[in-house]
C-alpha cells in the first residue's frame, strides 16, 4: 500500500534532510493508488489501475535550486537522490527572483479522505460501468463514460522546520449517453471525495433523460438571449476568471484586473452586487488541501464580496516586492447563491435557453476575458416557465465579467469540478452562429 | 483537441505534461539498455502472456526524455529535465484487449506484468460485446530507426539554449516588447517495441519546438497585445534553430516565412515590433472577406476540421463522452460523392514526411508507416485507422498512426500528419494577395474551438492584414472567422504553390480519458477562401 502514515513520512523527510549539506532543503513525498475504467458504445474499452509512491528532494545553494526524484526508499537511493539535487543546484543558473523557504506554518484540517474511495477495487469499477451501460442497453441508448478514482497522501518538509502532511480521496465520473439514431446526446459529470455518495446509475439516468429530450433539436437565430446555466455549465468559465485573477500580470497591466493610467481594479467594483466568491479548504462539500504546492497554508480567502474585488492572487516573490499577504491561488472556490433549484429558475423563466454545458472553451481576447466555446449534451428552449423544445447547439463568445454584471438569478450552489457553483440566470448571454453538432 | 493555455505564463503551469522523473542532464545523454537485453526482455512477456492464454502480445520498451527550458525577460524560470522508462503490455486474450504497465524493467517484473495484463483482458471480457478483429501484420523481423537529425538537442549544451533565449528576450525588449516569455521543449522517445508477429523493432525519435510570446502594454490607455512566434514544432534535432537563409520565404510587409530552418532571434525583433503596432491598429468590421491564410495559421484550421473528424475512432463513437464524434461519418464516406471541400482541395495523411512530428518508420503497434489519401479532389475517401478498425471501412492492412504517449500508457489511434497539398500552378503569395478585392490575410495560430462533431469553428490568428484592391492596407485587430467546416473547405478558391509549402504543428496535442499528448505536423501552402464570416471580438469591460 502506497499510503504512508504521516509518521512515517516524517521519518523519512528527517532521514533525507539530515543527508543534506544545501543551504536549505525541501522534501516532498506522495503516493497512492489511482485507477480507471473508460466505456464506449455500450462495453468497456479500458481500465487499468496503479499504484506510486516517489519523493522528490529540492536542494537551494544562495539563489540557485535544483530538484531530483526517486521511486525507492532505501537509505542508500535516499542519498543519491540529495546528492543528485545539490548537483543539479550548484549547475543551475541564479534565479533573481528566488524567495527563501517558509519555517513552520499552521495548516487546517481539510477532511478529504474517506475509506471508501479508498477501497475501491477493479470490481467496484465494473459495477460502475455495468450500472452506467445496462440501463442504457435497456432503452436502445448509447453510454459512453469514464470513472477515475484515486487514494493519496502528501507530505512535506523543509530544512527551515516545516511539516505538512495531508491525505485525499477522490472520484471523477462523466457519462454522454448518445441515441441510437444520433440526434440527441445527453451528458452528466459528477466528483465526489466518498465513493459511497455516487451513484453512476443516478447519473446515468440524468444523462438520459437529456439524450432523449434533445432529439430533433430546432434551429434559432443567434444573437443576445436570456440563459440559465447548469453549474456544469458556468464552472468553465468561472474557474478561467479565477485562474486569471494574479496580481503580477494585473500589476504589469496585461490582466482583466488591470486599468488605464497603470493601477489595478482591486477594490472596485466589476460584477452585479449578488456576486460574492470565496475559497474555504475546511469546506465539508468540497475540502481541498491544507497546503498549496509550495507550503503555503490554504485558508479562507474572500475574492470577491458584493461585486467588488477583494483579493488577488500572488506569488511569494511579487507579494514581497509588494509588501502584502502571499495568497496563493485556491484550489476550489464557492460561488454564493440562493435557495432557488434549477426548476425554480426555469419555472421564473418567461424566454430563455437552458444551457447542460459548454465544450471547446478557449480565450479569445485576454484583456476582455472573452471566451468562445459551444454549447452541448443538452440546450433547450424554456418559454413561460416550462422546457417547450430541444434547440441546436450554439457557438457563443461572452466574457464571464460580463456575464456576471448581467446577473438575473442565482440558484442553490451544487458541487462540480472541486468548487460549489449555483446554477444561475443570465440576461443578453451572446451567442454568434450555430452548429449542427449533436 | 489542443491542451490549453499556451500563453503568458500558463507555459509555466500544469498544462505543460511532464512525464517522468527529474534527471541530471547527463543522464540524458545516457545509452540505455542495450538491443539485445531488449529483445531478451521482450520474449519474456511474449511468452508470459502467451502462456496464460493471451492469442497476440505486444510489448513496449520505452525511455522518454524531456528537456524544457522556461524563460522570461532576463531570467531563467525553470529547467526540466526528465525521464520515464518502463515496459508497456498489451494482450488480446477471449478476444479483449487487457493492458498492463510496470517500472520494474526486469524479466521477473515484466513476466508479472504480462500476467496481470491478461487477467485484465480476461475480466473485462465478461462485458465485452464486440471481439476484437485485427488486421493482418506481417513480422517485421529485427529492424530499426532513427530521426535524421544533424544535432542531437541533447548534447548541445544548456548554457547555449540559455544564451539564445536570453538573446530572444533582449532583442525582443529593445524593440518595444513590454515583456516575453520564450521557450525551448525537446523530446525524445527511445521506443523498442515486439510482437508475437514476429517484429522486434528499435527506434529512437526526436521532436523540437522553440517557442515565445512578446507583450506589448500601454499602461496609459490600459491595453495590452501579445504576438507568439511563428515557428513550428518540428521532427528535427537543434539544427531547427540554425535560421538557414535558404529556408526562409520572405512575405509581403516584412514578413517571413520559415521552412525547416527558424531564425528564432529574427522573429522576436518582428514579433516586439508587430505587438507594439498592435496596439494602435483599427478594429474590424465585421462581415463576409475572403481570407488569405498563411501555412502557419491554416495547420491548425486543417487539425480541427479535417484530422479530428477523420480520425475513425471518433467516427465510431469511442471518444463520445470526451473529445466527441464526428461529422464524417461512414455513410458519408460510402457514398463516394461526399464533397468536403471544392475540387482543390487534395488532403493527405502520412508519417513519413521528412522533418516532420508524426514520422517514424514504424507505429507503435509495428506497422510499416506511410502515405494515404483523405480528401481527393474534394471527396472524403479514407480515414485513420488502426489494426483493430481497418476491417471496420474494408481495409486489407492498418494505416499504421498507432499511438501511446509513454510506456504506461496504452496505445490507441493517434493522429498523423495531415496535409493539403499545395496548388500545381506557379503563384507566390503576393500574386495571390493581387487577386483579392476585399480579404484578410491571416497569419499565425491564436484562438481555435470547433464543436464535438467538427461542422462549426472559430479561428483568430496572430497577425492580420486587411486586403483591398489587391493590396495590403494596414494591420487590423479583433478578427475571428467563423464557419461550418464543409461550407469552409468547398470556399477553397486557390492554392500558392510548392515553393510556398510549409509545416505547422501542434506539440500537445490531447485525445483520450486518461487524456494523452502526441505530435503532429500539418503541411500546406498559403490558400485562398471566399467569402468567410468575420466577427469583431473587441469587447469593454
């Protein structure tokens, strides 16, 4: 078993520390179990399971770094390894712009393990599949799906005194159920930490359901319509803001976040006042982990409250050169919303288009935030309150800025991709052509 | 599909795959087992797997190496240097596919291996509906190959890289860029592969792509515009970056065109110049224009609308809850009238182009590489396909595009190169510039979507000029075109000629769950379309 209890991770980061002879020394070792099981037109195609665990050793002369890995623990590869990285260091060229390693922090306790996920087994994965295809078999449906768990641990320390330790458990699943005539697709994605809490057959019957009410989707014109987005929907869009909210490119004036004259938006306000994003590791919903890759404690972290920007994402370096808090970005993050379900929100909805996902999002203009990308597995016309007919697809080209200052309604936020995102209604949402993809 | 976010400082991030461990640079340079412990080691797993039941075996002997070297203005970022080896099994037993992976490169570890891979395909035989049929490979015997490079980019010293790339960024500062990330990725695949068909075959692939990206900023106005090399990945050792002033085309408005050889530090001169007057250019209007495309944007036009939907694995359905189906389908195909594009438009697929990322002398299931038709004068005539699909569309023997991204991954179909044939009459670019009254003439890669069945794309470049009269008039800015793929490729009105002809890539190219990264190049000649639908991006926020 991969997994090692965080004693005995300490014994070793201690054994590989005291090999160094760096100025300082960092220690990271991972490991655990990951496996898979991917289907298409009703049967498996592959699965596969494996099981890792390695250690990487970064060693620091003055300003210059250099790291080297191994997958074997014996005392003698535990040396070779320090000795290789304090090589690599004394070759490496000087990086101006290096930040000595953090001492001891406090981390919180995120509570992303559970025992089931951990047990997962290759016959798990192919009830999984089995509750996923049969019932599609059953109604003459396509499935196509992927399963992906994995059992982990990190852990971390560093010559300075710091030490960090953290396990994880996740499962992704995606299903695209396809009728047999290939007029309608259906699709539906799932990720949990407790294996115990999914249901692929659940799922599957979602993406169903979407299959067979999409057939014989009609055409509508492009242009400026009202759009309730899924949270499977909106996560895209919403996670490219989020990734795009660093201070240094908005400090350098190449960010959304920058402004004319030189200054940044920090402080402004740039959304609908229902806007409020924050990150919490410690959130039971969706708990991420204590550290981020560099040893920086993940705490909770409001980005945007009531449509003004509160904080931004900094590198250690560029938050000393600027005298603030090195907040590292969030690994998942929570959009607020209200008690409405998605039903609520069609009910509410006299004209407009219900959105399953969006596909093929790429950024357009990075100064705006514009995206392009289309819809798919699911986009249906909504007129006074009630779903009335499938539509075809639409290419779109919208900037989640915009989107969220064209705020209607914001729904219950559900789980999807590791963050919280309420399903949410969106006036003057741009589409620009049409696809005849299915 | 492309792996996303090539641009300011996303080179740095966890779109970039690393395979394998971090490695001193020498070790790089080190041989590896030898053949004959390879083949020793391969029959250990042949006859492991055949004595569990398994009717066809292959193994796969892999040491990837990657160097990466990250920069931006006077700084060097980071340098990756890594390896991955380990053997890769594949079986057919009860007519299922069962695929298993081992570190443990030892006749002990591979025989255990070889084991577990059969079991699986027997396990998942039980849910099996369709046995496996593949077509017929004759054994090969003991062969081998090897990219013909002229410098190995893994002995040329890092110092050397560095010192370009700093010359990149100082040049590309001194003439108006704000900022500039540049970037030199090399690999190479030492792939010994056998089957029980009887083919033991060595080879040893290399690939480079040299890239940056300048920024330029008026921090007044609050804008900002970047410009991204023109360069191309390439199936080449260092010899790339020689900027040979015999593969250089020159262009109209100072442009350059690059072949096999890329002067890296002229294009950044370029490029700071060209993102600085970016800045101040006008916005589109939007509307029809016939567009006048540059071989190092229209590669990947060519990658979405015409590789991906011809790849038969999507046609088939397998990548439905992924990268999606396709347009394309058989009884499209079967009818042999099927117009994908206009009488022009001749589509190539190979692997054994010279200087290119999809050739080697073999796949990685052993089949013999080599050249076929897609598209012939604007009929669909073929796909890509794999020993396990050729029956599928009546073929006798594999194309031979298959493909695994590392020792433990497993194989699958994989995209070749895919080319358009250049025009058969002379014509340079400037003469077909003269032809147009009101176009754009696109170069470089920039935005790119296209829907999961491939009909309807969205395209922006990296640099644009307006056409009117027949002439160049200026830069403009926030230019996307738009449109279905079939109306697109029948829009083909003309052809510049071999002397233009050059190849694109795309380095990362990603398909399957778990995802994996391959090479491809695309060749083509600067090509003419009427009438395509332009939108203006510019937005205010």
């Amino acid at each position: 078993m991969a997994i090692l209890t965080k004693e005995e991770a300490k014994k070793i980061i201690d054994k590989v520390l005291a090999y160094s002879k760096a100025d300082e020394t960092s220690v990271n070792i991972s490991g655990g179990r990951t496996g898979n099981i991917r289907y298409a037109r009703n049967s498996v195609s592959t699965s596969g399971e494996s099981n890792d665990l390695s250690l990487a050793v970064t060693a620091v002369f003055g300003k210059r770094s250099g790291t080297a890995t191994i997958n074997e623990f014996d005392d003698q590869s535990l040396e070779k390894t320090v000795r290789r990285a304090e090589e690599i260091a004394r070759l490496a060229p000087e990086n101006s712009e290096y930040v000595p390693m953090l001492g001891p922090q406090n981390y919180l306790n995120t509570n992303a393990y559970a025992e089931s996920t951990a047990k997962i087994d290759p016959d798990f994965r192919a009830k999984a599949a089995f509750d996923s295809i049969d019932p599609c078999r059953k109604k003459n449906l396509t499935a196509a799906g992927y399963l992906e768990d994995s059992a982990g641990f990190s852990a971390i320390g560093n010559s300075k005194g710091l030490v960090g330790y953290s396990k994880a458990t996740s499962v992704d699943f995606s299903i695209t159920v396809r009728t047999a005539d290939g007029t309608g697709s259906g699709y539906a994605i799932r990720d949990v930490n407790d294996a115990g809490t999914l249901s692929t057959k659940a799922a599957t019957e979602v993406a169903m359901q979407k299959a067979l009410a999409s057939s014989a989707a009609r055409a509508l014109e492009p242009g400026k319509y009202t759009v309730i987005l899924e949270p499977a929907a909106a996560i895209d869009l919403l996670q490219n803001m989020m990734r795009s909210m660093d201070a240094r490119n908005a400090d350098e004036g190449r960010s959304f976040l920058s402004k004319k004259g030189g200054e940044t938006r920090l402080g402004e306000k740039l959304f609908d006042e229902r806007v409020s994003i924050y990150s919490d590791p410690t959130n039971p919903e969706i708990p991420g982990s204590p550290y981020a890759g560099d040893g920086r404690p993940q705490e909770k972290v409001t980005w945007v409250e009531k449509g003004v920007v509160k904080n931004m994402t900094y590198s250690r370096y560029w938050a000393e050169k600027k005298g603030v808090k090195a907040t590292p970005p969030p690994s998942g993050f929570i959009l607020q919303g209200g008690t409405q379900s998605l039903a609520d929100l069609i009910k509410g909805t006299e004209k407009g288009i219900l959105v399953t996902r969006f596909w093929y999002i790429r950024a357009v203009d990075p100064q705006t935030l514009l995206y392009t990308g289309l819809t798919r597995d699911g986009t249906f016309y909504i007129e006074n309150g009630q779903i009335k007919f499938p539509v075809k697809n639409f290419r779109f080209n919208e900037s989640p800025i915009i989107m969220l200052n064209n705020l209607e309604a914001l729904g219950k936020p559900i789980r999807v991709n590791g963050s919280l995102i309420p399903p949410m209604k969106i006036r003057e949402f741009t589409f620009t052509s049409l696809s005849d993809a299915v | 599909m492309q792996l996303s976010g090539l641009g300011i400082g996303a080179l740095m991030g966890a779109s970039i795959p690393v395979l394998g461990s971090a490695v001193s640079v020498e070790h790089l340079l080190e041989p590896g087992a030898d053949v004959a412990m390879k083949k020793k080691l391969a029959d250990v797993a042949l006859n492991a797997a055949k004595s569990k039941g398994a009717t066809y075996t292959d193994v796969r002997i892999g040491r990837y190496l990657q160097q990466f070297l990250f920069t931006r203005e006077t700084r060097v970022q980071n340098i990756t240097n890594a390896e991955s080896y380990g053997v890769g099994i594949r079986v057919i037993a009860n007519g299922t596919w069962g695929f298993s992976a081992t570190s443990d490169v030892t006749p002990n570890g591979i025989a255990k291996c070889a084991e577990t891979a059969v079991a699986i395909a027997k396990a998942n035989a039980k849910l099996q509906t369709e046995p496996v049929v593949l077509a017929p490979q004759k054994g090969v015997g003991e062969v081998s190959w090897k990219t013909p490079l002229k410098k190995n980019a893994f002995e040329i010293p890092i110092q050397e890289k560095i010192d370009l790339l700093m010359k990149v960024n100082s040049e590309a500062m001194k003439n108006g860029a704000g900022f500039v990330t540049s970037n030199l990725f090399f690999v190479n695949e030492q792939k010994y592969f056998a089957s029980t068909d009887g083919s033991y075959i060595d080879q040893d692939v290399h690939r480079i792509w040299p890239t940056f990206t300048v920024t330029a900023v008026d921090k007044g106005a609050g804008k900002f515009k970047t410009r991204d090399a023109l360069s191309s990945p390439m199936g080449m050792g260092y010899e790339y970056l020689d900027g040979l002033e015999t593969e250089k085309i020159a262009g109209p408005n100072g442009l350059v065109g690059y072949r096999s050889s890329y002067d890296m530090v002229e294009d950044a001169i370029l490029a700071a110049k060209q993102a600085k007057e970016k800045l101040t250019v006008k916005s589109v209007q939007s509307g029809k224009y016939d567009l006048v495309l540059d071989p190092n944007h229209l590669g990947l036009t060519i990658h979405e609308s015409v590789g991906h939907p011809t790849e038969l694995d999507r046609v088939l359905g397998y990548e439905a809850n992924y990268a999606g189906t396709s347009f394309a389908t058989l009884d499209k195909w079967k009818t042999k009238t099927f117009n994908y594009g206009s009488k022009l438009v001749n589509i190539v697929a190979d692997k054994t182009q010279p200087y290119t990322l999809g050739t080697v002398g073999y796949d990685d299931e052993g089949v013999p590489c080599k050249e076929w038709d897609l598209i012939k004068d604007g009929i669909l005539v073929n796909y890509q396909a794999i020993r396990d699909q050729a029956s599928i569309i009546g073929e006798k023997e594999s194309h031979g595009c298959c493909y695994a991204d590392n020792w433990n991954s497993v194989q699958f179909q994989r995209m070749p190169n895919v080319s358009l044939k250049p025009g058969t009459e002379k014509r340079s670019v400037q003469d077909m510039i003269k032809g147009v009254d009101k176009g754009i003439y696109i170069i470089g890669r920039g935005s790119y979507s296209i829907d999961q069945q491939r009909y309807n794309f969205q395209f922006g470049g990296q640099l644009f000029y307006e056409i009117k009269g027949g002439e160049i008039v200026g830069m403009l800015d926030d230019v996307a075109y738009q449109a279905n793929t079939q109306e697109f490729w029948n829009s083909c009105a003309q052809l510049c000629d071999n002397d233009d002809y050059r190849t694109f890539g795309s380095f990362f190219d990603g398909k399957g769950q778990p995802s994996q990264i391959s090479a491809v190049s695309h060749g083509c000649a600067t090509t003419r379309f009427n009438g395509v639908n332009v939108i203006n991006t510019g937005r205010k926020i």
